[in-house]
C-alpha cells in the first residue's frame, strides 16, 4: 500500500510517503533529504517523507492534497532512496481507493443501537465487511465505499480495523466526509442513482461534483 500526499502551503516542499497505518512508537532515520519512519515494535516500514521533493518530481508544484504516484515517479523516488543509503524499495499502488459499492446485506451492531454491519460488494465477486453509522444506510443501494489506503478529503486515512469489536474493512461516505461541491450539509450517505456508474469503477468525483444544482 502506498499513499502519497503534498501539502506545501503547510508542510513546505515535503512529499509524505505512507506505508503502514501510525503507531506511537516510532524510530525517524534521516540521511540527506530522506527521513524514513518505521515501528519500534517490530522495525515495519511506515512511510518517508522526502524533502525539495519537488527537485524530484517537478509536477509536484500543481499538487494539493493527496497524490496518485505513477511508476515512473516512484521509479525516481526509489533512486533518492538508494542514493541516500536506504534499502526499501516503495512500489505504486494503482488500485481504486473510491469506489462505487452496492450494498447486499446490514445487520445489527451487537454492541451498538446505531451501528450497521453491512456486506458491501466493492467489485466483481469481492464483498466486503463495513460497519456504517449512517442514519441513511439500506439493502441495495450504491454509494461510495473508501477502500483501505483511500485518504479523505479532511486527510484522515482508512485503514482496516474494528469498530466496537467488529471488523470493518473500509468506510461507506456520507456529502460532510467527501466535501462534494454544492452537496447537502447534512449527516448520511451519498445514495449514487443506479444508471450513474457501475459496482466496482473508481468513482467519478468530477462529474460527482456537477451532480448537486448551486444552491441560492
């Protein structure tokens, strides 16, 4: 897994790497303009981050937000990283992180009055496990699922974990979290028409964001 972010106007000309969900104890090995960071637990890779990144990859200065690396360019990050001493070699991640999802079946949280387990088909003969507190959440709808290494629009990171003791791979998005332009401000999931995209394709968020008429 491999995300990628560059925000300049807060962190300056750095390029976060991410490869692994955060953990407190961490060990920071910098050499040269590399500073990598990995677990103390176990010495698991957790991401880098690459500083004049944009001397690297000079498109990086129309970026903001979260990055989708090709493998040319992480061909070029992986040099800087031989080059200043570092044995890990990062590979791109070209799969989908959002994605129209077609949910089968909800359940009761056992633990929750509000939570839903729901089984959630994310492509063709994959289903997966994701409990939704949306109060809009059904059997048979599409909406938007973010797939673990999917990065918000608020810079949180979805990774696989447990909500109240029951596993949950992946998140089920709502108009707030996905910031869609002229999108209702209000809680529950955006319910994707059925005629507008396929179970499975990444989600077209530049036609998402014509979806919703400007408000007066």
């Amino acid at each position: 897994m491999l995300i990628s972010s560059y925000n300049p106007q807060e962190m300056g000309d750095v390029l976060v790497v991410i490869t692994g969900p955060d953990v407190a104890d961490q060990i920071v090995n910098s050499k040269g303009n590399v500073t990598q960071i990995t677990a103390a637990k176990d010495g698991s890779l957790l991401g880098y981050n690459f500083f004049n990144a944009s001397e690297v990859l000079p498109e990086l200065k129309s970026e903001r937000g979260q990055v989708f690396l090709s493998d040319e360019q992480v061909a070029k990050l992986n040099k800087v990283l031989t080059q200043a001493g570092f044995t890990d070699e990062l590979t791109a991640d070209h799969t989908p992180k959002f994605v129209v999802g077609y949910v089968e079946k909800i359940e009761d949280h056992p633990k929750s009055d509000h939570l839903k387990i729901t089984q959630t088909r994310v492509e063709d003969g994959k289903t997966v496990q994701i409990v939704c507190g949306s109060p809009n959440v059904k059997e048979h709808i599409k909406v938007v699922a973010a797939r673990p290494g999917a990065m918000m629009p608020s810079g949180k990171i979805i990774w696989p974990g447990e909500l109240m003791g029951v596993k949950s791979e992946g998140m089920l998005c709502g108009f707030r979290e996905l910031r869609l332009k002229n999108a209702p401000d209000k809680k529950g999931l955006w319910i994707i028409p059925d005629d507008w995209q396929e179970t499975g394709e990444a989600v077209d968020f530049e036609r998402a964001n014509t979806y919703f008429p400007a408000q007066n």
